[in-house]
C-alpha cells in the first residue's frame, strides 16, 4: 500500500451532488445501499428494499445510521464515469467505481475484509482513517475473500500493520489486492480533531471515490486462464477446493 497527495481530487465529487440527486428522485435503491452502523462484517441495513426510491428523507436516515454506498456510481454521475473511462484507457484493464459516504460520529465505516480488486482510494471530502494489514491469501481468487458474507476477521487475526493514516481532502491510497483493511474516524483529538460527542451540523461527513480495478473479478488472471484450460479438459476443481 502507499499513499500520496492529488490536490485535484479535493471536491472532485461531494455529498451535496448525492443531495441533489436525491431530491430530483433520480435515486433507486440496488446499486446504491446503505451498510449498517459500525459493522462487524459488511451487512446492508434492511429497510431499503431494491427499486425504492431514495428521497431525501430515506437519505438522511441513513446517512444518519450507517455508511452509504453508490456502487457503479460512474453510471449514475457522469464526473465519476469519466474517471472510470480514464482509468480504463490507460491501465488497459475494466475499471469501476464506488462511492462511500459516512458521517464522521459513527465510530467504524467499514470492518476488517479484503477485496478482489486493486483499489484507489480518493478522499474527496472530510477525513476517513484507515489501517492496512497483509493480505491472509496472496493474490486472492474467487470464494477467497475475507470479512464479507458473514465472514469476520479477528482484529487478533489481522497482523501487522503495514500502513495506518487518516485520509484528508487530496489524498489518494493505493490498496493492493488482497490486503486486509479497515476505516473509521479518525482518532480523537488527531490534527486537532474533536471528538465524536462534539460533531454536529453539516460539513462533518467523509466522502471518498474507491476505484477498483477489475482484473480477477472480470477473469483477467492467469489463474482463471488455467482453470478454464482444465475445465475444458474435464479436470476442473470442486468448489470446496476453489475454497482453499
């Protein structure tokens, strides 16, 4: 993992243009969702069920009760589908992404898991604080992933920490495949942080762009090229051993 600074990413995408969508009814639950508050592994709050709606209303609630995630935002908001033709066009490989939206008083955004995808994140507004662990399967495959479905990991289980850092408005981080992490908000009394009994009002969210690039999910690994040359001879593996 590493991390860098890219002023023009500060801004680049915030709550308000969510707001906005919202309001002109251009929401519908599915590829937008809601994660429950402090979550011990990534569970969508129930509730919204697909195709409603998001009004404001059902936007703040939720907002006010755990982390918004705009899947596939680039579909939705032609800024963020720009960033993803860019990126695909140089990296050569598909690429999407995702928004994540939380307030700053809720202690935990997401639990320790790991993703399929070599992300980038972009904080675009607010702070988030993140803590980068290795990765408890290298170059992780399908029904390899960690701390999603029911899965939990341990805080025991996690090992080292390889990067730990509260992201500002500007920063970008680097997450390879694989590797555990975790984010919440930032340390009480950090730069001059307040603490979370003290937050209140607007302008206390943390808004960031996770840019994933597709290589395992889409099949583009040499793993899934042998398993599809021994699938075709007859002697693929059982779903147990896709497992281990």
């Amino acid at each position: 993992p590493f991390l860098a600074q890219v002023p023009a990413v500060a801004s680049s995408f915030s709550l308000a243009k969510v707001r906005a969508a919202a309001a002109a009814g251009e929401m519908l639950a599915g590829q937008n969702t809601f994660l429950v508050k402090n979550p011990e592994s990534f569970e969508t709050a129930p509730g919204v069920r697909r195709g409603l709606k998001i009004t404001p209303e059902v936007l703040e609630s939720g907002l006010a009760n755990g982390t918004m995630v705009l899947n596939d935002a680039g579909s939705a908001f032609l800024e963020l589908f720009e960033i993803a033709r860019i990126g695909s066009r140089v990296l050569r490989l598909p690429v999407g992404i995702n928004v994540y939206i939380t307030h700053a008083s809720l202690e935990r955004s997401a639990p320790l898991h790991t993703d399929r995808q070599d992300v980038f994140v972009l904080q675009c507004e607010g702070k988030k604080h993140w803590k980068v662990h290795p990765p408890p399967v290298v170059m992780p495959a399908e029904h390899q992933e960690r701390g999603k479905s029911g899965n939990r990991v341990e805080p025991s289980a996690a090992g080292q920490v390889l990067l730990e850092a509260t992201l500002q408005p500007g920063d970008l981080l680097y997450v390879p495949r694989g590797f555990l992490h975790t984010t919440s908000r930032p340390p009480c009394g950090e730069s001059g942080d307040t603490c979370a009994t003290d937050l209140g009002g607007e302008g206390e969210f943390s808004t960031s762009l996770t840019i994933g690039v597709q290589t395992e999910s889409m099949g583009f690994t040499y793993d899934k090229l042998l398993m599809c040359a021994m699938f075709l001879h007859g002697e693929g593996p059982s779903l147990e051993e896709l497992r281990q």
